[in-house]
C-alpha cells in the first residue's frame, strides 16, 4: 500500500479517508517489518533489529558527535569494487589527521585451509596464515615460493617461522628468511641443512598482511 | 486541537470528527514518515523501503543489556578516547568487548621504515610493517618507534628476516614513556652481526 502522509482531509465522513488511513498504518507495519521486530510482535520487542540490510551510500557521512555510524559503501580492492561494511568514528587523537571512514569488511575469508587461511583485518587489510612442508634436497637450500588466495593489492609483511631443526650434533632450528615477490606471492628461504648431504624433512609457518 | 509533534492518542474522542482530529493526525503520519527516514530507506522509496542507508549509534551511558538469543553493538564513551563501538553476547552478563579503537591512517614512509597498523577487537592493536637492518655503513642496534604511541601492554612480537640469508634478529622494549610504551630495540640474535637484518614485523599491544 502507499503511505500518504496529508491524510486524513478534514471535514470528510470518516468512511471516505478510513481507508487511507488504514492504507498508511498498514504500509508502515510492511515496511517497518523490514530489517524490525514487527509492531505486534508477542514478545513487546517491536522497533528491535532481525538483521540489518545496508543500502550502499557514496561518499563519506559528515562529522558524527556522541556517536558511531555503521554503513556500506563501495570498496576498491584487487577483486573489483563492492560494498563494504564502513565504521565512522568521531575525530579523536591525533587531530591533525582526516576522521576518514574505516573498512570493517571483505567479502571472502578462507577458514577451510589446510595450507592457508585467510581473513581481514580492520582499515582494509587482509590476513593469511599457512603452513609449508616438504623434504630439503641435500645440500641445496630451500626456496619455496607462496601463493596469496585471493590475490591482494600489494603484500605488505610476510613473515615465516621454522618448525624444523637441522642435523648438526646440536640441532638447530632452520634459519629463515622471506622475499616478496609481487603483489600475491613470496618466497620463504632457508639454508635448511646446510651443506650436510642428509636430506630432512622441513616445516615452516607463515603469517602475512596485505592490502585489500 | 492544537497539533503536537507526536500524540499517540489521536483521535482523543471517539466523538471527534476527522475536522478536529485532522491535523494532528497527519502530524502523527509526518512525524512517523520523518522519523523513519533517519537512517532507513524512505517508507515512500519505490524499493527497499525499510533497509538501512546508514545506523547511528548514539552514545550510550551505560552498557547495553541482552536477553538470551539476543546480541548486541552499541556505542559508548571510553574515557581517554571518544565513543567507540562495543558488542555484547547474549544473556546477562554476556561479555562486552570494545570492537573500534582508534582512528586508523596511513602513516608516511620514513627512511628504511614502512609502517602501518591496524586494531583487534578488545582494545587490541596490531602494528606492522619492515625496517632496514644495520649495515656497514650504519651498525649496531635498531630502534623501532611504535607509531601511534599509544600502547600501555606489548603482548606479542614476531620478526622475521627478509634479505637471505639472516638470522631472526632479538629485541627488547624499551621503558614506557608517560604510561605508553613506543620504542623497541632491535638487534642481532647471534652477537657476531653488524646488527639486525632487514626484517618484517607484527607487534600486537594492548591499548
């Protein structure tokens, strides 16, 4: 039903505007049990939220006081462009610096693994973790390069831990380093044994940050 | 009649004729229809009437209550910031946790340090980024400055290498400066290298 709002027309019968009328508070229960606990709800928790449906908005809402807005709007990301959940906070410390929205959201996390996992991070970051395992060649030092999915912008930490000891008479855990490559992938490096000609099985863990 | 902005007891009179009671009833529809506006979708919208365009969450004096199957996400002051988005879990006292921490930005390149930061649910920040290491030209211990320096806890570190082939370098914080703690020496783990190698980050510190 349409909500008209200058009803009812004064001086009429009540029969001729009672529908109107009826028309509007009807409206008003559809849409408001939209995204809301309807009007009659048994438990007197009418007005509270079911689920929240964001519409995408553009641009940045306006300085915010004694509050904090949630809202979506588009986000640029290697994927492509989508709507992401934003917070805006009000201006605090430090205050030379732009009270800009932040990006709480992706649209993708990878909880599934087994090698890697992905989520995000607040203001646009995502988050991987793995692990790498495999058998050193004798002598020849390890280089094994991973493989960010899904791809991000740019890789901007990448940092590997050893979980595998050499074969010295005191073992010692690999010694380790990372490279990055390009904007999805770097390489994980290791002496692994070093010049002993015994091969042995390795183990690293690794965390990275990247932009969206 | 005289027309107030919002009189659920309209009609006052089941007398009344719509001449009487006109007037505040359409004040009752407008102010519903302006009401409703904020932050959702207009009840008149040709779709998705209802949805949200935005949610403000006002500044609440006090933690909000939950009822079992219930959760909540609030907004509330924290004192030495501002209003900060919260959640609770269902059922009193189901946990409140502080979700937003700060204002996040991005921080300018200096010479040999990228850095960058981010936040973790429960007043948590997360800094990170990579440094240059000691060279020749320049050996000895790295100080790495935590920008914002607004950390009260260091609760995790982890550095790794990024020039082949180096040890992990060591580290130690430095005393705290005014109840924050802003600055960590870097250095060689081994004592027989100029310094620490160039290296990757992560620090994670309570706020």
């Amino acid at each position: 039903m349409t909500y008209i709002k200058n009803k009812p027309d004064s001086g009429k019968a009540p029969n001729i505007d009672a529908p109107k009328i009826q028309g509007n508070f009807s409206s008003f229960d559809t849409v408001f049990g939209n995204n809301h606990l309807s009007m009659n709800d048994p438990n007197q928790k009418q007005g509270d939220h079911t689920t929240i449906i964001f519409q995408s908005i553009t641009g940045s809402p306006g300085k915010v006081f004694n509050a904090a807005l949630l809202f979506a709007r588009d986000a640029f990301s290697k994927a492509g462009t989508q709507p992401q959940l934003s917070v805006k906070i009000p201006q605090f410390l430090p205050n030379n610096i732009a009270n800009s929205p932040m990006q709480l959201t992706y649209n993708t996390v990878n909880i599934i693994g087994p090698s890697q996992y992905q989520s995000f991070l607040l203001g646009g970051y995502l988050i991987y973790m793995g692990n790498i395992s495999g058998a050193s060649a004798a002598s020849v030092p390890i280089s094994t390069q991973i493989t960010l999915v899904p791809a991000p912008t740019k890789i901007l930490v990448a940092i590997a831990t050893p979980n595998s000891f050499n074969t010295s008479s005191t073992p010692q855990p690999f010694d380790v380093s990372t490279t990055i490559n390009n904007n999805s992938k770097f390489t994980i490096k290791s002496t692994s044994n070093g010049s002993r000609s015994t091969v042995v099985n390795y183990r690293f863990t690794w965390v990275a940050i990247a932009t969206v | 009649m005289t027309a107030k902005s919002y009189d659920p007891n309209t009609p006052q009179f089941l007398s009344d004729s719509f001449a009487i009671s006109q007037k505040q009833v359409q004040l009752n529809f407008q102010t519903l229809f302006d009401a409703f506006a904020r932050n959702h979708v207009s009840l008149t919208a040709a779709a998705n009437a209802g949805n949200h365009n935005v949610i403000e969450l006002l500044g609440q004096p006090n933690p909000i209550q939950t009822d079992v199957g219930e959760i909540n996400i609030y907004t509330k002051n924290v004192e030495e910031q501002t209003e900060q988005v919260f959640f609770r879990y269902q059922g009193n006292p189901g946990q409140e946790f502080q979700f937003t921490n700060y204002q996040i930005y991005s921080l300018p390149p200096e010479k040999g340090l990228n850095q960058y930061f981010t936040f973790l649910p429960g007043r948590l920040i997360v800094y990170f980024g990579d440094f240059k290491g000691a060279t020749k030209q320049n050996p000895g211990t790295i100080t790495l400055e935590l920008n914002p320096g607004i950390a009260k806890k260091i609760i995790g570190m982890t550095f790794c290498p990024n020039i082949t082939i180096a040890n992990s370098p060591s580290v130690r914080v430095l005393p705290e400066e005014n109840g924050f703690f802003k600055k960590i020496d870097v250095f060689s783990s081994t004592g027989f290298e100029l310094g620490p190698p160039d290296s990757f980050y992560i620090i994670v510190a309570e706020t």
